[in-house]
C-alpha cells in the first residue's frame, strides 16, 4: 500500500486534487488496511467486486484472495493510475460508475443460495453510500455478501436494533434484505485527506430468503410513515398518513398484530411491522 508521502507526490505528478464530489478520501493506514483484508472472507472461487479502488490501497491483496477482481472506478486518471501499476493478471479495470452496472453482469454464479458468488468491497465515496445501498439490495440475488466502509453513523443507523436512537427505516430495510453487522470502528487519521467523521467496517451478508408472500410496497409505506415523526405513538403515526383509511382502521391493524398503539415506533421490531403489514394487506382490519 502506498505511504502518505508517495500518495501526496503521486497526487502531484498527475495533476490530482482530492476530489469530495468524488469521496476521494485515500486509505493510508496499514493497520487498518491488514485489519480490512483480514477480516474479508472470500474463496478462491469468488469473485470480487471492488467500489473505487482509487490509488488500490485494497486490490491487488484482495486479488490474490479471489478467482478474479473487478475494480470499478469512476474517476479517469486514477484509473489510468491502475492501469500502469497493477501487475496482478486476475484484475479487470473499469473506468465507470459503479451505479451504473448492472452487478450480475460480473457474477459467476446468480443466486445468492450458491457457494460460489460476488463479493463487493469498497471504502465508499460517503456522498453516494445510500444509493450504492440500494444498488446492492436491488442486486443482492447475485450478492454473497458486501464489505464496505461508510461514515459511522451511517453504519450505526443501518445495523441498529429496536429501542436505540439509531433505529428507523434505514435499519429496517437494510435488516429485511440483509444481515449487517459493524466489524471495527475506523478512525478519520487512516484516510488522506482527512475527513471530518469517523467511519466504521461494515458488513452485509444477502444470502438470506425473501418471503414472497409480504407485499413490500405496503411494508415499506408502513415503516417510512412510522418514522417520520419519531415522537408520535404509532397510532399517532400511522393516522396522519395515508395508508389507512382512518384511525380506527390503523387501530383495529395494530390490535390484530398484537402491536399496543401507544407505542413509540422506535421500539417496533422488523418482525413486528411485517405482521401489520400483513394484516393491511390482508384487508382484515376494515372498519365494517
Ligand atoms: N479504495 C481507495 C482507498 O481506500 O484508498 C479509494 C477510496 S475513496 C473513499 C472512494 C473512491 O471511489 C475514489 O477513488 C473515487 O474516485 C471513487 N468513486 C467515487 N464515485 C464513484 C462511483 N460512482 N463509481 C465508482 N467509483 C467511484
């Protein structure tokens, strides 16, 4: 991996301010970097997707754990960076934008259930962290698992459990189509430049079942109107918006689901707000 002094003078030579448009925050703590390759786990058959690999402070050691890396990096001239320096022959460059490509395209193997499958790696460019989330969830069939570093923040609202601050839609959707999980805390001093948060390892595993059954337009319009005002009771909640045709209606779907209505929303698990969503989508709670 390259030391500071050799990222500052290769960031001079081609002409390379940091972009934060781009994210452009380079890793250039070894510790950190063992710590990130250790902590991937990947097989010799795998393929690995890599998310802007910069200056590839990751890639040719994430190349030597997989059967190929793909690399996905949007800004040219740190493409052609890796171009002239990476000597590892299972490495497959793009200059592009990772929202843009279509993940099964790299995937050796489309369903998430298969042994054999895509890994995606990447400290993010934190601006973009949210659609690249959705990009994996609309993507997770050819997903083993993704190993990212976003803002710690952003890592603590996806992986929180009900009853903590962090909690709200963001957890519960990442948690329905995945398991993630925050494996280190990394501090602001192991990038270039320095970004004024601290980020943290995070790590989602999709190898998990849908229930085709839950209609997810109807859950997810349940969860978001929730959370919107986080100091309503659900009741509250869940009246003001239009899901439900009345309060009494919200009432009756909250009764059915054994959910007690004067309960902050915050503390309605995942589970708890599909059992609704099933007694909306049901119908059973019409007011007769
Ligand atoms: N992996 C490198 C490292 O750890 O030093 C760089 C990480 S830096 C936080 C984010 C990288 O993502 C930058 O190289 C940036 O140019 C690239 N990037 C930003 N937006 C991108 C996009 N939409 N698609 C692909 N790469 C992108």
């Amino acid at each position: 991996m390259l030391k500071l002094s050799e990222v500052k003078s290769i960031l001079r030579e081609y002409n390379i301010h940091p972009s934060k448009r781009l994210g452009q925050n380079f890793l250039i703590d070894q510790n950190i970097k063992n710590k990130i390759i250790g902590s991937i786990r990947v097989s010799e058959e795998d393929t690995v997707l890599e998310i802007g690999p910069g200056f590839g402070a990751l890639t040719e050691d994430l190349a030597k754990k997989a059967k190929r890396l793909v690399a996905i990096e949007k800004d040219r001239r740190l493409y052609d960076f890796l171009v002239e320096n990476l000597s590892c022959s299972n490495i497959k460059l793009i200059n592009g934008d990772i929202l843009q490509y279509d993940l099964s395209n790299f995937a050796s193997c489309r369903t998430a259930t298969c042994e054999v499958g895509q890994v995606i790696v990447g400290n993010l460019p934190y601006s973009i962290s949210s659609p690249i989330l959705n990009h994996l969830i609309n993507n997770r069939t050819c997903i083993k698992s993704a190993y990212v570093t976003v803002q710690m923040e952003f890592g603590e609202r996806v992986s929180a459990f009900p009853g903590t601050k962090d909690y709200g839609s963001l957890s519960c959707y990442a948690q329905f189509y995945g398991v993630p999980k925050i494996l280190f805390k990394i501090p602001r001093g192991a990038f270039y430049p320095v970004p004024e948060v601290d980020s943290c390892f995070l790590k989602i595993d999709f190898g998990k079942e849908i229930d085709a059954s839950i209609d997810q337009a109807v859950l997810f319009k349940i969860i978001r109107s929730s959370f919107e005002k986080r100091r309503k009771t659900i009741l509250n909640s869940l009246s003001s918006s239009d899901i439900f045709k009345s309060k009494e209606e919200a009432l009756k779907c909250l009764e059915k689901s054994h959910i007690s209505p004067g309960r902050r929303p915050e503390t309605v698990s995942l589970t708890e707000f599909i059992t609704l969503s099933r007694s909306k989508q049901l119908d059973t709670c019409d007011i007769v």
